[in-house]
C-alpha cells in the first residue's frame, strides 16, 4: 500500500505531470523542472521512475489544451495534496517551503495559499 505522506519524488512527479499536459515542455518548465529537483534533491532514479509515472498519465488522459505553467497554481495542487490526509507533517512542510521557493510563488501568495492548507488540513 502506497503511503500517503507527500516526497520528494511524487512532488516532482505531479510537477512533471501538469508540465507534460500539453505534450510539450517549454525552456522555461525545462528550467523550472530542473530547480524543483535541485530544491528537493531528486535522484536519477526518482527521476526516471517520476517520468515514467507522468507519460503514463499523459497517455491515459491523452494531450491537453495548450498550457502554461503557474507557479501559484502548482504549489497550490502540491499543497492540496499534503493535506489530503488531514495532517501535514515537518517533512511535507519543507518539501512545500521548497517547492514554494523553487517555483518562484509571490510570498503573500504562499502565505494565503499556506493558511487556506492549514484550514483545511484542521477540518479533516
């Protein structure tokens, strides 16, 4: 069974994944993809096996729209998905401060996208 404690390598696998959307991977979600993995410390291996997990789900749901990549909008998914369990723990929190950071988010931007995860972390 597959924990449900959000890692480094599913973080840069749903990165990967709305970046793949439209089949296509811009200079600037290339250089995106490479600083989030630098942030978290994403191996070789990680990558490979992230990579593979996202054309896969690109070939299921098939080739989006054209699509452009918004920092807030991907830390808010990421985000969402730590707290899907209803507890974020100290590791989630920096790998979220992290990716934060690595994409670039507008930091009155995380510190609401922050509070509305915390919100709803306690209601679950």
């Amino acid at each position: 069974m597959e924990s449900s404690e959000l890692t480094s390598e599913k973080v840069f696998q749903l990165l990967l994944e709305e970046i793949m959307r439209d089949g296509d991977i811009s200079e600037i979600e290339r250089s995106t993809l490479n600083e989030v993995k630098q942030a978290l410390g994403v191996t070789s291996e990680q990558h490979q096996r992230a990579w593979q997990a996202a054309v896969g789900s690109l070939k299921a749901r098939g080739r989006q729209a054209e699509y452009e990549l918004i920092p807030e909008d991907v830390f808010r998914r990421v985000a969402a998905r730590a707290c899907a369990d209803g507890q974020i723990s100290d590791a989630e929190k920096l790998i979220l401060e992290k990716v934060s950071r690595a994409l670039r988010v507008d930091p009155e931007e995380h510190r609401v996208i922050w509070k509305a995860i915390e919100q709803a972390a306690a209601k679950a």
